[in-house]
C-alpha cells in the first residue's frame, strides 16, 4: 500500500493543479474581456464607440460590470425549488469549464528535467468527452429554467434544450466524417497529424461549416439564441436569476464561446501549430521552450478570430424563428453531414 | 396605382431559387457590410473631454450682465418675466440706497432674480424684451444636477464676473468672444 503511494508521480500532480489553475483563470478572463470585446465590437459595427468611461478604451469595464453584479440582492423566489434553482448556474458554468480538460494547449514546455505537457488530460477518446460534456450543458439551462416556477423561463428552458439536442446530432455527424480521416478521438493526435499534413479544414470545408454552425447552436448564440428572446419570453430561461447567479449564466455562455472556439481551431485549423512554419525545424533552431510559448500564442490568436467570428455574426443576422431552426437543424444540416460522412467515406476507400 | 414617390419598389414575392436558398452568399454579404462599418467615422463626441462647437447664435444657459464699470444691468422691470412663455423667470424688486451707485446701474434693481432652468425651454424671448440689455443667453447649457433644487439659477450663478473687481475671471469667462 506505502509503495503504491510512494511510487504515485507527486510531481505530475502538482504540475496537473498548476496547470488546471492556469486554465480556468485564463478561460475566466477571457470570458471576462469577452463581454468588452463584445460590447466593443458591436458598437463598431453599429458605428457606436462602445464603452469607453472606465480606464483607456473601456478595459475595466467588465470589472465593473462584475462589481455591479456582484452588488445586486440575491432574489431567490418563494415558489423556485430552492436547491435546483441555485444548481443551475452552478452546472451551466462547471460544463463549461470541464470541456477545457481535453484541449491541448500547446505542446509541451521542458522544464526542470521533465516534459510538461499543456494538456491537462490526454485521454483517447478527448472528442466523446467533449461531447458528453457539452451534452451535459443543457440541464444547466434546462434546470434553470425548471427550477424558476415561471412559464417564460420553462418556455424558454425546453427551447434551449431541443435546439441543443438537435443540433448536436449534427455536429456528431460532421465529427464523424472528420474522425474517419483522422482514425483518432484524441485530440493531440489530431493536432500532430495537422502539424505534418493538411490542416482539416481544408479535406472537410463542408464539415467544418456543418460544425461551425452547430457551435452557434450549442453556445446558444445568435441567430440560434432563441432560448433567450427577449421580445418574446422577456429573458429567456434566466428570468427569474438576480446578482451574480445571473453572472454565471451570462459567464458560462462565453466560456462556452471560448472553449468552443478552442476545439474548432484544434479540429479543423491545425490547434496549436504554428501556420506556413514547420515546428519540428523550429523546435531544432530555437529550443523547445520558445516554440511551445509560440504555440500558445498560435492557438490564442486563432481562438480570438473564432471568437470575433461569433461576435461578428452576432451583430449582423437576425434570429431565426423556431420553424425555421428546426427545419435547418433536421431538414438541411443532418442530410448534409450524412452526405459529407458518405463522401469522405468512398474518397477514403477509393484512395485505398 | 401611381407610386408616391421615385424610390417605390414593388415587393419581389418570387419563390427563392437554389442559390438563394443556400443563404450563405447573402450571409457574406450581410457580413461584409457589417465589417465595412467597424472602419467608418464615427458621429459621436466624447462630450466632457471634447465639446461640439456651437453656433454663435445658440440659446443656451442665460447671463445677468454688467456694464462696464461692473454696475447690475437689471433694473428689475420685469419684461423678461411677462415675456417668458414658461413662466420660469421670478424676480423681487429693490431700491437702491445712497452709497450703492457703484454695485447697480438704475434706482430700481433685482433683490432676488430667480430662473428655473427646468421650466426655460430657451426661446430667448427674455433676452428680446429686455429693455437695458441686462440678460443674454450664453453658449453653455445646464449642467445635470441631482435636485430639482440645483435647476433654479439664482443671481450669484446668473451673473457675470464684474469687470472691475475680478478681471481675471471676467476675462475667462469672456473668453474668445468679443
């Protein structure tokens, strides 16, 4: 029993801690600056300046925005079922940040004797993960919306939920063309084998658009916020939340936005390679250590196009209605991933 | 039917062919519109770090004047009050003492003078009635204020820096005007 302990690699721990650590502020500070750029972007595009007030450009607006949040009374409503009504923030925020695990940040540093690896879990199957856990996401909003004891919230609760579910038949259907190229579920692997060939973007375009368009979808964004159409169900499945349980809501959404953002550069835009340079010739020139801090500076700016991406198209469509959502989720985007599965399927066999 | 105006056009209720249906090159080209605004100008003034210039003949916040010698212009006839359409200006009257030439103009002045800037809708219609050239308004308008109270401009906010004894000021608030 001592030895087992003994022989348990401490050091990987406490290198998996730090690193869990790092992760989540970082995801919370980009979430956080996510609310700025967003507001900022919006106002460009509607020739606005956005805001501007607190400190050069606006930067500690969303400091402020917290501070306020975090100033507001805490309602609990008489009629809510108390213990899922505070659950539901908690599980929409904790699904969010648990898809981060698979990720592979960069490729590893070489410190102190040991390869650290910027992942925190590199398990085989990283794409079912991802999956289960975004599955998950929706009874952070489907609870909360439950929980409320209000029609609007439950109205648009059931919304949120039956767009997910339908869509990430979808996106399940694109992945599986991809994986079909890759013969891997884990995403280092799908990395390493973009940094020696093609990016995927470039064998799947239609898979990647397929996949684009469902992670609007998941992330609840617009044109597929119908969860949260306010001129129609006043706010949507968070109506009833107040301070900063309300905080959590909005944050898990562009947690999600950033983490989503994440696995499409991984699966589709090469993760953490860095374009037009081939980093194994890198790594000889300028050391380990230099090249894997590039990597994550290479995937950061791939995840900050993605992430203007949704901002972007935010701003510019408009809502579809729920018909019009279903038809394209179920009538449009299933037989097309079918079509791009069974495609790829016969390219891959005619290639032998 | 005759179109009221050039720019009429007839809603186009075709059904929407394959291309249409596609809906992705109008999405681009929804989205390039959206990007090509992210450049333009934009109106808006940061208004306490940069001031929009105004019109000379702009009404804004109104001003007791002084003659040269510093001397109260008004007389307290109350023209302005009758002329006021809101009902925004009050004054009280009072006669001027020996040994008071110096601080006001007539033998009549304004003891209280009183204008509520919440009423004044700024027509300048006090500053045409004034028969002894006693109240302009100025370029400036009302700062906010978090009482009702701190609307109602008395004479110590009305009036001018007096020429004689606070030159400085009066220089100041004179400023590029002549």
């Amino acid at each position: 029993m001592h030895l087992t302990l003994l022989a348990f690699d401490w050091v990987l721990l406490l290198e998996k801690a730090v690193l869990i650590l790092i992760i989540i502020s970082v995801s919370l500070l980009v979430a956080m600056y996510e609310t700025w750029g967003e507001r900022k972007v919006a106002a460009f595009m509607q020739d606005r300046r956005g805001p501007n007030r607190a400190g050069p450009g606006g930067v500690f607006q969303p400091l402020a925005d917290g501070l306020k949040l975090f100033m507001k009374e805490e309602i609990i409503p008489l009629s809510s079922s108390r213990f899922l009504f505070v659950l539901g923030p908690g599980l929409a925020m904790l699904t969010a940040m648990m898809t981060s695990a698979v990720v592979p940040w960069s490729s590893h540093f070489h410190l102190w004797g040991r390869d650290i690896s910027m992942q925190i879990a590199d398990v085989n199957i990283g794409i079912l993960y991802i999956f289960g856990v975004v599955s998950m996401g929706v009874y952070g909003i489907m609870i909360g919306g439950w929980a409320s004891n209000n029609k609007f919230s439950l109205l648009a609760a059931i919304r949120g939920a039956s767009q997910i579910i339908s869509y990430e038949l979808a996106m399940g259907l694109s992945i599986i063309a991809l994986l079909m190229i890759t013969g891997s579920l884990s995403l280092k692997t799908i990395v390493e084998q973009q940094q020696v060939g093609h990016y995927y973007v470039l064998l799947q375009p239609l898979g990647f658009l397929i996949f684009l368009i469902c992670a609007f979808a998941e992330c609840n964004r617009t044109p597929f916020d119908l969860s949260e159409a306010e001129n129609e169900l006043n706010f949507g499945y968070h109506q009833e939340y107040s301070s900063m349980k309300l905080g959590f809501y909005l944050f898990a959404e562009y947690v999600n936005m950033f983490i989503s953002s994440a696995v499409m550069a991984t699966l589709y835009w090469g993760g953490y390679d860095i374009p037009f340079v081939n980093d194994a010739s890198l790594v000889q020139s300028m050391g380990q250590n230099p090249v894997a801090i590039l990597q994550v500076v290479s995937l950061f700016v791939k995840i900050v196009i993605f992430i203007f991406f949704f901002m972007w198209v935010r701003w510019t469509i408009p809502r579809f209605r729920y018909d019009q959502l279903m038809r394209l989720g179920w009538k449009v985007l299933i037989p097309l991933a079918l079509f791009n599965m069974l495609a790829t399927g016969a390219f891959i066999l005619w290639r032998g | 039917m005759q179109p009221l105006t050039s720019r009429a056009k007839a809603v186009d209720r075709k059904p929407m062919n394959l291309w249409e249906r596609m809906y992705i090159p109008a999405i681009a080209k929804g989205m390039s519109i959206t990007f090509g605004h992210m450049f333009k100008k934009k109106p808006t003034v940061n208004y306490p770090e940069k001031k929009r210039p105004f019109s000379p003949v702009f009404r804004g916040l109104h001003v007791l004047n002084r003659d040269e010698q510093g001397r109260e212009r008004c007389t307290a006839c109350g023209l302005c009050a009758v002329a006021c359409p809101a009902e925004a200006i009050t004054m009280e009257a009072a006669e001027r003492l020996p040994g008071e030439e110096n601080l006001y103009r007539e033998e009549k002045y304004a003891a209280k003078y009183e204008i509520n800037m919440l009423r004044c809708i700024f027509c300048g219609l006090c500053e045409e009635a004034c028969p002894k050239d006693a109240i302009y308004l100025s370029e400036t308008f009302a700062p906010s204020n978090y009482t009702r109270k701190g609307f109602i401009y008395g004479k110590e906010e009305l009036l001018i820096p007096d020429p004689v004894t606070q030159p400085e000021e009066f220089a100041k608030a004179k400023g590029q005007r002549h």
